[in-house]
C-alpha cells in the first residue's frame, strides 16, 4: 500500500539526491580580452561564490585553466578560429594541442576540461565562408586525437555556433532549417556529434533582437511574460530565447535529429555602450534568465533544461567593438569583479563581489583647467586616448553620454591614463592635462544606477600564489572574432516572426 506521505518524502529524498548527483549549479563565459583582467584565481573564487560550478574559455589561457584545476568547475575550453585551418590540416597538430592545452591540465593541475569547443561560430555569415572547409576536419582532428589520448570518455567536442546557422521559412519557430548554403555541411557535422554522443552548442542574444530592430517588441527580449504570444499551431512564445531555440529544434527535427543534444552556449546582456544596455534591462532580463535556469525550465519543444553558459562573468575592456559599443560590457559584475547590479542566484542568495582586488592609486588624469577647448591640439589627443583604452562609455545613450565637454575630455584622458597604469607619461596630452585626486565623476544626484564613473584601475603586478606554467599564447588584445561579433545578424529572423503575424 502506498502512504502518500512516505511516497512524498521519499520522492523529494531521490530528487535531491539526483540534484547533488548531476551537481546542479550556474554555467558562464569567461573571457580576458582586458587591459588589467583580475588574477585568475579571484575569478575563479568569484565564479565559485555565486554558485557557478561550469565555465567556457575562448582559449587555453594557462593562467584560467591552472587556476581552475581541483576548483570543482567543469571546463569547456574553446579554440579560435585561427586554429582552425592548423588544426585541419594535420591530426598531429590537433594532438599537439590536446597533449599540451588539455592533457597537460588535466594531468599536472586537476582541471576538470569536460568539453572542447572547436572554433567560434565559424559559420557567422560576416566570415564570408573563410571557415567552412576547416571546421568541420579540425573538429574531427581534435576527436581523433581526444580518443588517442584515452579521453575520448571524458572530454566531448563540440561547436559553438551562431544562431544564424539557421533560419524559418514561415516566420515561426516551426519552420526552421538550417541555412541553405551550409545545410549538408551541418547535417555532416550533427551525425558526427552525434554517433559520438557529443553536444551542439548556439548562442543567442535577445539584446541583439531588440539593438537591430528598433520596432522590436521590447517584452518579448524578457521573460515576464507580459508580450503578446506568437502563436505557433499549438504553441505559444512569449519570449525570443524559446522561439529561437524552438527554431534550431524544428530545423534539427527536419533533418531526422529527434534528441540531439544541446547546450546553450552565450546568452546575456550588456550594462552600457548603447541606450537599451543598462542595468535595469540587464538585470531584468539575467534574474529571469536565473530563476527560469533554477526552475530547470526548458522551452515547449525541448522542455528539458539545457546547460546554458551566460555571457558573461565579468566586462572586458579591449574587445573588438565591431559589433557594437556594448561589447565591452556583458559582464554580470565588473571588470574588477565588483557588482553592477543585484541578483536573487535562488533562495534569497544575492550576488557577491571578487575578494582581495587590489587597486592602483586614487588618483585621475583629468583635462588641465588652463586648457581651452579650441587647442588645436584636443581633437588629436582625445582620439589617441581613445583608440588606446576604452571610451565606450561615452557614445550616445550611455553612462556618460551625458558629460559636458571638459568632463569629457577628462573621461578619454583619465581613461588613457588608468589603462597605461597612471604613467605619468601617459598624463601628458601636450600640456592639456593634469593628474587630480579628487574624484572627477559627477555627482550622482537621484541615485542613478548606471551614472557616470571615471575608473581606477586594478593592479595586476601583485605576485599571486601561483607558479605559471609557460605562456603559449601572445595575448594578443583586439583580434576581431574572439567572443561573437556580428551575432546581431541572425536575430532578424525573430522579428520577422512578429512582422508576420501583425
Ligand atoms: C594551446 O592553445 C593556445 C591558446 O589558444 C595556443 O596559443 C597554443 O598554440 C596551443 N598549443 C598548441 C601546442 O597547439
Ligand atoms: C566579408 O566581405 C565583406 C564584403 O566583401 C567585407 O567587407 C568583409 O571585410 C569581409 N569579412 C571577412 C571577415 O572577410
Ligand atoms: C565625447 O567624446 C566622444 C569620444 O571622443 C565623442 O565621440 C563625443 O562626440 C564627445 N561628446 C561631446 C559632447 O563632446
Ligand atoms: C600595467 O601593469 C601590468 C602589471 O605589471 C602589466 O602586465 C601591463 O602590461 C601594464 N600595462 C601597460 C600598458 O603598461
């Protein structure tokens, strides 16, 4: 005889056993395209502290994947797509990257790289096709020489990829299919991953749906609820990550994949550098994006939940702004790992800051009092300061868009300045500058929460706790295509979905 009661409590018993089991927890990007990015083990602490137990790389920075070892944060590691073509050519040099960039940390640190992600949609439309006969052979490559080195278990490849792989032919999540000129090549790829029981990742920005289209129903980015369904034969959206996802689900279903299996590999929202990118948005849209994950919610055609890696941990502030000024600024807490904005992680538990950040000076490089606003000298100035540090700030619609011009001037000096480690050279400006220490930013009068700052930035000379192994990479700053540019793109099949029904 069942006792209801008994049965109840059993249940919940299992249930959080499984959740224990599976290790339940957040998934972000982190990506150190920064002039002074936090020592890595602060992020890793950061990430740890707020419940985040995955991370995704762009690449096989040592001093991340070192930090990372014995963390209890899985690890999907990313290849650019440079690599792409080495990569393809040759399965040595595939095994070379395993044995050095995964079997070295694996072995030696303890990282737990649970994923390769081979490129970085590689078939955007932007690339105008430069990726398309590598990707597919490096991917194969990079298995091959995952299996050679006995992790072929462990370690799953995948590919992540724009949404703008795929696209509808009737408006609406149900007529999806992959992108005519690359279909048979995605059909190849899918088998693959799948006959090896390995995901395939996209990532999808509801902001770039909103940024591209200025008659986009601004509700239907979030997910309140509050925006007219888009109804779809027995389904309703309401929001535009289900009715994308739904879109890649039907292509997948088209193409004979009935479970593939998914993951979602960036999604987020930027704090500035656009006038839909502040904080309330952002925070409105990631505490929904939480709560739906802490539900385990899936969408209606795939209601299981997908692991979904949220673009991202922290701002980076030498991204490529190709795609906009809001690239530098997707992180849920600041460069400095400080917080931008509060999230409830579940349960009441609210976001906490980076610990142990260390700080230069407080003091600011500001433009000289004795200066005049018609040196023939300022325009050049301000445009050099601004070419070498980050400005995005300043652009129509953002946190300090609003400055009067010698404030201005002062934010692309100071910016300058604080990024070239308040050099006292790099204060100079031909005489129009001066180094202050008192705080230039404006009064932040009605406490507005995406108000102007003029930064100060961290010190990264302190000697942390970490023996480095060699570095492999250049870290190079600024190479175009490193996180998703041109994402944008392939939101437009989401507006047409409302276009169509209105
Ligand atoms: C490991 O990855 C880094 C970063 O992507 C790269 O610079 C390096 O060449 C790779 N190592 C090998 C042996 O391929
Ligand atoms: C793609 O082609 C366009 C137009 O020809 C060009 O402007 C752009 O620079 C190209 N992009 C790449 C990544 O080759
Ligand atoms: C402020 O500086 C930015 C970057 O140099 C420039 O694009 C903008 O036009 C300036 N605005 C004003 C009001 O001077
Ligand atoms: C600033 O200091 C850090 C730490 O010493 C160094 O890595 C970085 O290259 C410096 N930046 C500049 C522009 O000098």
């Amino acid at each position: 005889m069942g006792h209801p009661k008994l049965w109840g409590s059993l249940l919940l018993v299992v249930c959080c056993l499984s959740l224990v089991k599976s290790g339940f927890g957040f998934a972000c990007n982190w990506g150190t395209r920064s002039s002074h990015p936090l020592p890595p083990d602060i992020v890793v602490k950061l990430m740890k502290d707020n419940g985040f137990n995955k991370v995704k790389l762009f690449e096989a920075d040592p001093g991340a994947l070192q930090a990372l070892g014995n963390s209890g944060l899985q690890v999907m590691l990313g290849i650019p797509n440079e690599f792409l073509a080495p990569l393809a050519s040759s399965v040595r040099v595939a095994e070379n990257w395993v044995a050095k960039n995964v079997s070295y940390f694996i072995s030696n640190f303890g990282t737990n790289i649970r994923y390769v992600a081979v490129g970085n949609e590689p078939f955007l439309n932007a690339y105008n096709g430069s990726f398309l006969q590598s990707t597919f052979p490096a991917l194969q490559n990079i298995q091959a020489a995952l299996i050679k080195a006995g992790l072929g278990r462990q370690v799953k490849v995948t590919i992540p990829l724009n949404a703008d792989v795929y696209e509808t032919s009737n408006g609406l999540p149900s007529g999806g299919n992959f992108r005519p000129d690359i279909r048979d090549l995605m059909v190849n790829i899918i088998k693959f991953l799948s006959n090896n029981a390995c995901p395939l990742t996209i990532n999808i920005y509801p902001f770039l749906s909103l940024n591209a289209d200025p008659h986009f129903p601004k509700e239907y980015a979030f997910f309140s609820g509050n925006a007219a369904p888009v109804i779809d034969g027995s389904i309703s959206y309401t929001n535009v990550l289900d009715a994308n996802f739904d879109t890649l689900v039907s292509a997948l279903e088209k193409n004979g994949f009935t479970s593939m299996p998914l993951i979602i590999g960036e999604v987020g929202w930027p704090t500035d550098g656009d006038p839909s990118a502040n904080k309330a948005n952002a925070q409105r849209f990631n505490q929904g994006l939480i709560e739906r994950i802490n539900r385990r919610q899936g969408t209606p055609k795939r209601p299981v939940p997908t692991d979904t890696y949220i673009f991202a941990i922290v701002d980076e502030d030498a991204k490529s702004i190709q795609p906009g000024n809001f690239e530098r600024h997707w992180g849920v807490f600041n460069y400095d790992g400080t917080i931008k904005y509060s999230l409830n992680m579940g349960n009441g538990k609210q976001l906490v800051p980076a610990k142990g950040v260390q700080y230069l000076s407080k003091q600011w490089c500001v433009m000289s009092p004795q200066a005049s606003l018609s040196d023939p000298n300022l325009p050049n100035s301000v445009a050099y300061a601004c070419d070498h540090a980050d400005c995005t700030s300043l652009s129509y619609g953002s946190s300090c868009g609003n400055l009067d011009a010698k404030s201005n001037v002062s934010y692309a000096f100071n910016a300058y300045f604080q990024t070239m480690n308040q050099s006292s050279n790099a204060c100079k400006f031909s005489n129009l500058a001066t180094i202050s220490t008192i705080d230039p930013s404006p009064p932040n009068q009605g406490n507005n929460r995406d108000a102007c700052q003029f930064g100060i930035m961290i010190d990264t000379t302190k000697k942390r706790h970490l023996a480095r192994p060699p570095r492999t990479s250049s870290g190079t700053k600024l190479r175009i295509g490193q996180n998703s540019c041109w994402y944008w793109i392939s939101f437009l099949l989401v507006p047409s979905i409302l276009i169509m029904k209105n």
